[in-house]
C-alpha cells in the first residue's frame, strides 16, 4: 500500500472482470460476449466517422443516440442518459440517486459491482437473500430503504422477475428509487422501460454490449422520470462532459437501427441456449432457467472449481465464482452451436467415470 494513497482506496475492493486471456484457439465461454459479431450496419457506419472530423469534439450530449433510444422505447430524449457502458451509468446512479441515509437493498447473489460502487460512493447497504431456489421475492425487499437495484434477468443466476413483480414493488415503494438492470433482457424477459411513465421512482438501464454485440464499444444508457435523469445528467456534466466518442455513437445509432439483425441475432441465442441447457441436463448438472445468454449450472457429484480447471486444459474458459451459495456454480456464456456442442462433448468425457 501507498503512503500517497487517500483513505477510501485503502478500503476499496476492487471489481474483478471476467478473464480475458491473451492466447488464441480458446473457446471463450465465460463473460457472456455476444458469438456473433455486430450488425453489418454498425461497421459501415464506423467506417464512416473514420474521417477527418476526428479531430473535433464529439456531441456531448449524443443527441443522435438519445433520440435513437427514445423512438425504440416509445419514450421522450429527455428520459435518455447514456454513458460508457451500462457501467459508467450504473456509477453515476450510486452517486446521484442511491446515496442516502438509509440502506440500498439488492441481492445478496446479484452483478458484484454494486458492492463495489457502494464502497467507493460511500452508500450505506443491505443484501436480501434469494430464495432457496435463487429467485428475487419482492415482498422481502418491503423494507426501509434508501433505493433498490437488481439485474433482470439477475446475474449471475439468469433468472426472470416478471413485470407484474417488479409493479408490485413499485406500488410498494413509491418513495424510493427502482433501479432494474437489464443487461441481459433481450435474450428472454421484456423490459420494464414501458412503466417509467407510470412510475417516477424507475430507473431502466441497459447496455448495447451483450444483445447489440459492441462490447467493445462502451455504450449504455438509463430511461426514466425527467426529474431521475437530470439527476444523471447533473453528475455526469460534472464528471466528463464528452463521456461517448464519434464512434460510440454512430455504431450504437446504426445498432438501434437494424431490427432484423437484432431479432435474428438474439432468437439464434435462445434456440442455443435451449439446447444447451438440455444437453446439461442430460449430462446430469442441475440447470437454472434462464432468460440471458448464459447458464447457470452445478454438477451434484462433480466439484466446479475442479470441471472449471478441467475445461481450461482443454481450452475451454467458464466462470466459477468463489462466493458463498454458488461455489458450485459454472456460469457458461451461450456460443455458437459448434462451441457449445464443443464444451458438452468435453463435459461428456471429464464425466464419464461418473456416467
């Protein structure tokens, strides 16, 4: 530890990322990137600001992506934000609307950066267990609280709260912000962006990372109450006033754009993730329901730490989490049909002593 450091980097703990490894010819299921690439759209369109506008500054406000984001929804740009993925949107919301007196409450096995912002933004917080059968119960969240967030579909379980769940908790508490995370919405559920019109206190965030494919890109964006999204607005604008680039925002606009790539692209990963999560099943691993594109799956006779390993030898990368409740937990990403037949024939032959 540094001498220079301030107190607060002392006590944080940093988010750690899913790996992401340096050798090739790997078969790479374990940060839930999308298999397949962007939409021939966005790359034509990033083509296109490799021009000599460059040399000028971006759009500060992505007038273009707000108004992309707001036709899609049905809603006005004024209920757009967007930031450098769903990220740097989910930092700005600790800091400008979860930070109060009272605890924020999210799931005790939910996306491990909540936590992390809360350490860094000084957020006072209450984890709520999911039940036995990891899944969100909205009554248990009927508590004092100064904001509540969750993913839906919830990371790293996969599991769906539906729309009629996250009303009733809406109804409940009117006084306190409703964070819904939906990273992984477009692979199964339907997003909640509908009901922020009825409900001042919802914040919907989303990334084009998973379902729109630009990971590499950075872009994710919050839909909401005018008031919740001028919160956003007034932290960002005192952070960065250019948080997207040039490229950022035509590829994110171009994503929005082409429907049918999008439809094509995440009914390809359902249909796999389905016969995935039989193929599992077959092999004798107990498999949550999923609504993302991934899986969340334990082996009743075979440890995940040691299958994890045993993948890696032969060159395939899940992620196994070393935390209480699901130590015995593979989260698989959904890949191609050929990588996924790959990682169940392997599983087929680390198993077979067992079979």
């Amino acid at each position: 530890m540094s001498r220079f450091w301030s107190s607060i980097v002392h006590e944080l703990t940093p988010y750690v990322p899913g790996e992401q490894p340096k050798i090739t010819n790997l078969i790479k299921l374990n940060t839930n990137e999308n298999p397949y690439g962007p939409s021939p759209k966005v790359l034509e369109a990033l083509k296109a600001e490799a021009a000599d506008t460059l040399r000028l500054y971006p759009d500060p406000n992505a007038d273009r992506l707000k108004e992309a984001v707001a036709e899609y929804f049905g809603v006005i740009p004024a209920q757009v934000f967007v930031g450098n993925g769903s990220d740097e949107v989910l930092a700005h919301t600790f800091q400008a609307l979860l930070n109060h007196s009272k605890p924020l409450l999210f799931p005790d096995i939910s996306y491990s950066f909540y936590p992390v912002y809360c350490g860094l933004y000084g957020v006072v917080y209450e984890t709520i267990p999911l039940t036995d059968t990891f899944e969100i119960r909205v009554d248990d969240y009927f508590l004092p609280n100064g904001g509540i967030i969750f993913s839906n579909p919830n990371a790293p379980t996969g599991q769906l709260l539906p729309l009629s769940a996250i009303e009733k908790l809406l109804r409940h508490t009117p006084e306190s912000v409703v964070v819904v995370d939906e990273a992984y919405v477009d692979f199964g559920g339907k997003s909640a962006a509908p009901l922020v019109d009825k409900y001042p206190n919802l914040l919907v965030i989303q990334t084009l990372s998973k379902s729109r494919s630009l990971a590499g890109l950075r872009v994710g964006f919050a839909i909401g109450d005018v008031k919740l999204i001028e919160a956003l607005e007034r932290v960002k604008n005192s952070f960065n006033s250019y948080p997207l680039d040039r490229f950022a925002i035509a590829g994110a606009v171009a994503a929005f754009e082409d429907r049918a790539y999008f439809d094509q692209t995440c009914e390809a990963i359902i249909q796999t993730r389905e016969k995935l999560s039989e193929d599992l099943q077959t092999l004798g691993f107990d498999v949550l329901p999923s609504a993302a594109n991934f899986v969340f799956a334990r082996h009743p006779k075979r440890d995940a730490a040691e299958l994890s390993q045993q993948l890696r030898d032969v060159g395939i990368i899940v992620r196994h989490f070393r935390l209480p409740r699901i130590d015995q937990h593979l989260r698989i990403t959904v890949g191609t049909d050929a990588e996924c037949s790959s990682l169940v024939e392997q599983l087929g032959k680390i198993l077979k002593p067992d079979s």
